[in-house]
C-alpha cells in the first residue's frame, strides 16, 4: 500500500487541474452571450458556473470510466501513482501556456497527452489502453465537424423559420433563447469536463491501492469534488479566451450565439453519453466556424481559427513531452 499523503497530492493537483479547466474551458459556454452583450462578463460566469455544477445530477460516471483507463494502471505497482502526477503536471503546464497566450487549446486532450506521455515514458507504448484511447482520438476529428455542421444546419434552419420577421424582434426573441443554450452549453460542458478529473482521481486510487482495479465506479466525495472544483474554476472567469471565442474568430449576433451553443450542447450530450471525453473546444469553436459560414464566410478571421487549431495539432504531444519530462525526473530523484 502506498503512502496516503502520496494519493493525497495526487488528488489535490487533479482538482487544481479541474479549476484551472474551469477558467480555461469553461469560458467557451459564455463567450457567445458576452460577445453578444446578452450578459455582462460577471452575470455569464456566475451563470455558467450553476449550470456547470447542476450537471453533476444529468450524466452517468461514463467518461470518467475512460479516462482512468486510458493507461492500463498495474495496481500491484505504486509507481503508477507517479504516472498520473506526472501525466498532470503535463497538462497544467500546457493550458497554463495556452491560457496566458489567449488561445483555446483543449484540457481535455492536454490531459489525454500528459497522461498518454507519462505513461509511455515509465512503461513504454503497450500501456495505453487502444480500445479507449482510439475513439477519444477520433474525437478531435469528430467533435468540430460536428459542431460545424449542426452549428451551419440550425442557422440555416432558424434564419428560414423567422425569414418574415423583423431583425430587432429576431434579436429581442433570442436574447432570451440564449440564456437557455448557453444553459444547455454549460450542463454538456460540466457533464463531460468535470467527469475527467473524477477518472483522474479514479486511476490513482487504484495505482495506491485505494480502490480495486475492477471497480466500477469512483467514490462519490471525488465527483462532488470535482464538480465543486470545476463550478469554482468557472467562477475565477477567463476574459482572455472569452475575447478570442466570442469576437476574435467572427462578429455574432444573438441568433448565432444561440445556434452556436445549441449545436455545440447537442455534440457533447451526444459524446457523453457514449462515453466518449471531447474537447469542449474544438466543439464551440466549430460551432462558431459554422455559424459564421452561413452568416458571412468573409467575416470569419481564419488566420486566427489557423492558430487555433495549430494549438489543437500541438496539445497532445507537448503535453505528452511535459509529462514524460517530469516522469524522468521523478524517476531520477528516486521518486519510488
């Protein structure tokens, strides 16, 4: 059994890691009814922030189970502890980086690299777990397409419905709509994002030799933990990727930021409930991409969304290179 205080660490840094994806992720479900002047900045947070927590009593523990399984832990070796400290650390240190440079990279998959690289580094290729690993992969494809898609169909669809209807009513009907999107937003958002620290918190009382590897579910105190922490992170805000999202890709009016969150919220009740952890990045900002699309292509600043999605190609691997990097020195310090 390994010491207590080492497990104690381990889950203190994967909540940290929860709120710091709050102010780094979260501010995508309100990026649109800021930049829409729906709510101020203060009222969006706080709203995002009840709604992030409120999905604690919608979603099964279905994503947490693949993401403490992403790396076969060996319970029977305690070393594993140090592999999702590591794996951690990784990806901390990538959205702290993305977060001061103003670009939404996504903590889901800094998390899946570090973790990924970690692993690698301490036992070599043949710990990753391919039959969860190659679908959240295939997500990072998947989850902006179809935020794309669905964002460019029900903008299409709504601008159709309300042809005959004058511009200042369309505006005043869906300033209200939403605060009922972003709502929904927010619930796929905690619904997902918080359920990665839960299998965080999962795989390494398994690694101390806490919970049985064959278990099922993770302790209740770790989801209400994580949730807390993830409501909390929202809380703290994040203008600076509140700006890029909302105004720096393209100019969206109420009716977009509507079309934009509902698209963005049916994608990821839809990867939640198959178990799948997205990026609730790459799936608001294909949202917008779509939106834009159908609104005005030229009014969408590509040079930025090609920043973006360098950030996207380089996330997983110079997380998984941060978490490699502290496993070796771990390693080196005699860590275990």
């Amino acid at each position: 059994m390994i010491d207590h205080p080492i497990v104690l660490v381990t889950v203190v840094v994967a909540l940290l890691f929860d709120v710091i994806n709050g102010f780094h992720d979260a501010a995508n479900s309100i990026a649109t009814v800021v930049s829409t002047r729906v709510l101020s900045p203060r009222l969006a947070v706080l709203w995002a922030t009840v709604f992030n927590f409120l999905a604690l009593f919608i979603f099964q523990q279905g994503v947490a189970n693949t993401i403490s399984k992403i790396v076969d832990v060996n319970s029977s070796d305690h070393a594993f502890v140090w592999v999702v400290i590591a794996g951690l650390a990784g990806a901390i240190v990538w959205n702290l980086l993305t977060w001061w440079w103003g670009l939404p990279s996504s903590s889901s998959h800094a998390l899946i690299g570090g973790l990924s690289g970690a692993g690698i580094a301490y036992a070599g290729w043949h710990v990753l777990n391919t039959d969860k690993l190659y679908p959240t992969l295939e997500w990072i494809i998947l989850a902006p397409m179809l935020g794309l898609v669905l964002g460019g169909i029900i903008m299409f669809v709504v601008y159709w419905l309300f042809r005959r209807m004058r511009p200042t009513k369309v505006d005043r009907v869906f300033r209200v709509g939403q605060l009922f999107s972003a709502a929904a937003y927010s619930l796929g958002h905690g619904g997902n994002d918080a359920q990665k620290t839960v299998g965080v918190i999962w795989a390494v009382m398994v690694a101390g030799g806490m919970m049985p590897a064959t278990s099922h579910s993770a302790p209740y105190w770790a989801i209400i933990a994580s949730y807390t922490a993830m409501a909390a992170g929202t809380a703290l805000g994040g203008q600076r990727i509140i700006k890029t999202m909302g105004m720096g890709i393209t100019s969206l009016k109420p009716v977009g930021g509507f079309c934009a969150n509902l698209a963005g919220a049916i994608t990821l009740f839809g990867a939640t409930g198959l178990h799948v952890p997205v990026s609730t990045t790459h799936t608001i900002t294909g949202a917008i991409v779509g939106v834009g699309s159908v609104t005005k292509v030229r009014g969408i600043r590509w040079g930025l969304a090609t920043r973006i999605v360098y950030a996207w190609i380089f996330t997983i691997p110079a997380a998984g290179l941060v978490g490699a990097g502290v496993l070796y020195l771990a390693r080196a310090l005699h860590a275990w």
